[in-house]
C-alpha cells in the first residue's frame, strides 16, 4: 500500500468520525442513513421505507456537521497545496509563511476586515445551520427567568 493511498484512506476515517459524532447524540445508523436518503433518496426509500428521523436530526447532520467536515478537508489540502508551493518557488524545504510576505499579508487582510467592518456578519450569512420555518414551530421556547 502506497504512501498516498494510507493517506485517502486516514482523510475517509476522519471525515467518517466528524460526521458521526458530535455535542448532540445521534445514533450512527441515523447519521448514515440521513447522509444516503439526501445523496440517494431513492434506493434508501426502496430498503429503509419513509425516514424516520426528525428535521432536526437531519439539519444538524447534513447542514452542520458534514459541510464542517469537508471544510476542514478542502482548508488542509489547500494548507497543504501552499506550504508545498512555497517550498517549490524558493528551493527549500524549510520554507515558512513569513519567508515571502505570506503571514503579513494575511495580518493586513484580517486588520482591513475588522477596521472596515466586511466579515460574515457584513454581509448578512452566519456560520450557523439555516433553521427551517417548520422546525421553529416544534421548539419548544427558552424558559422564561
């Protein structure tokens, strides 16, 4: 087994143990099979019958816990894609981001979007689920002090 292939198979299992567990206990056989019923609706309606998990299960696992997931996938080979660039344009295995400016440019990038006020919250997304109309209705309200 190659180098390479140990490695897909070290990103499959983390990103199998993201979307599986999480603060809030959903058994692994729902978490699966809500991730199958939304990637092949049909042949899961076929074997399990209609679904028989909440919205609530299905929100907190298809719009939080696997986009998380695949982010953190997708950032680290792009981490990964960079610091090999930057070994690659200056011939040394050493380089660092501080060697061409990198982590510079980033510290202004992040002083320009907090003096200028354009993060998330700017332009109106957030780095929470979307809860649906039909969901708010079944939660029940925050106790009353």
């Amino acid at each position: 087994m190659s180098v390479l292939t140990a490695l897909a198979m070290g990103l499959a299992f983390a990103i199998v143990v993201a979307v599986s567990l999480g603060t809030v206990t959903i058994p692994l056989g729902d978490v699966w099979a809500i991730v199958g019923h939304r990637f092949a609706p049909t042949p899961f309606e076929a074997m399990l019958g209609d679904p028989w998990w909440s919205a609530t299960r299905d929100a907190i696992v298809f719009e939080s816990r696997l986009p998380r997931a695949l982010t953190a996938a997708v950032v680290g080979a792009a981490l990964a894609i960079a610091g090999a660039v930057a070994q690659a344009a200056t011939r040394n295995p050493l380089a660092d981001p501080y060697l061409l400016g990198v982590s510079s440019g980033a510290g202004f990038g992040v002083a320009t979007v907090t003096v200028l006020g354009l993060g998330a919250g700017a332009s109106g997304s957030s780095c929470c689920p979307s809860q649906h109309s039909s969901e708010r209705s079944s939660l029940s309200p925050p106790p009353s002090w």
